[in-house]
C-alpha cells in the first residue's frame, strides 16, 4: 500500500524495476521483474487476467519462456527481493526499496487492497528472511536502502548524503549471474541453464555435465 508515496522519495533519474506488474501501476518502469514460475505471467486486475506484455517493458525474468533478460541465479523465490538482486547485478548503488510493506497489515496492494496473494501466507520474518538472505549472497557488498516501511532496522534507510558502497568487481558480478553450462545430448549444443533446469534435466537424461 505505501509504493505510490515512497516511490516519490526515489531520485527522478534512477532507474526503476517493477517487481511483477505493481510499479508498472504507477509509471513507467525500465524493467520489469517477475519470477512466477507460469508460462506468460499473467496477473488479476479489476478486469480480470492480464498479460504482463502489455506494460511493453523489458522483462527479466529466470523463465525462458518470458524473458527478455534470463536471469540464472535467483538467492529467493520472491519477484521483489529478485529485482533487487537484478539492479545489483547491474551495478545499481544505492538500491532503493518503495513498497516493500512485507504483506503487514489487512490490505495487499495499492491497485488492489483485497487481493489473494502467497505472500500473505508467510508471517513477517519469513519475509524478513529472504531479505537478510539477499544481503548474505552478496557478501554483504549490496546498498540496500528502504523508502519507508518494516525494512528500515534490517537495512538503514536511505539518505542522499550518505557514502556509496565500493561495487563487486565485474568478475565477481559476472560469476553470481551466470548459469550452469550444460551439453544436451540430443544435439551435442552447451546451453547455459538455471540450478533447477541442469537438475531435472540430468534427471530425465536429457543434459550432461561438461
């Protein structure tokens, strides 16, 4: 419910992903974030299904079948703590976090306060959990900084005064984004493929380690 108003304490110029279709509500985004695992995302608006194409927005995204921009290696299975871990990947400093209410409350979203969502199942830590993980799987070298909201105590909120963090090498960066070269056997072809395709695929025998 807060993304409309802490979304305006972010700089004008920053660049903006949309966790799932929710920032795209507001304005327009540069990306689009969404790790659903349902071929053509879709989402429930007072209209009834729509599909996440129409927000024209360059989606990144682990599933192949959606994805502009593959993302390999996801720390969580959350579209929000994902976007953060996309702007970090691209060298975003600070990363600045609007909306990000952890599902406290009676009411879900801003565009739709009576929404069913998974995330409502989960009890408050959980969600802080994901987070702290995040922060973990980078080493501690992303700048995480809240607009507002039950994050600021995990992470310092944000201030335009304070001191950037030194970034990843691109080395380092490029290690944590890439995914598990495989061989498919039925074509000699390597790909490259997420942790939980290599797995299923080795399984079914469709793969092979190279």
């Amino acid at each position: 419910m807060s993304a409309p108003e802490q979304i305006k304490l972010a700089p004008h110029d920053a660049v903006v992903l949309s966790a799932n279709q929710h920032g795209c509500l507001l304005r327009k985004c540069d990306y689009l974030v969404a790790c659903d695992n349902k071929p053509g995302r879709r989402y429930v608006s007072p209209k009834g299904l729509v599909d996440l194409r129409e927000f024209h927005t360059p989606i990144i995204s682990p599933r192949e079948s959606m994805a502009d921009f593959r993302i390999f290696n996801v720390p969580v299975n959350s579209s929000g703590v994902m976007a953060a871990w996309a702007a970090w990947l691209m060298g975003c400093s600070p990363i600045m976090l609007a909306g990000m209410d952890l599902y406290l409350g009676k009411t879900t979203y801003f565009h739709s306060p009576s929404a069913v969502s998974t995330g409502r199942h989960l009890p408050s830590g959980a969600h802080l959990a994901k987070w702290g993980l995040l922060k973990e799987k980078t080493g501690g070298s992303i700048m995480l900084r809240p607009l507002g909201g039950p994050l600021i105590g995990l992470f310092p909120a944000y201030s335009i005064d304070e001191q950037k963090l030194a970034l990843p090498t691109r080395e380092f960066l490029l290690k944590m984004a890439q995914g598990a070269l495989v061989k498919m056997k039925a074509t000699g072809k390597i790909v490259e493929v997420t942790p939980v395709e290599m797995h299923r695929g080795l399984r079914r025998g469709d793969l092979a380690r190279i």
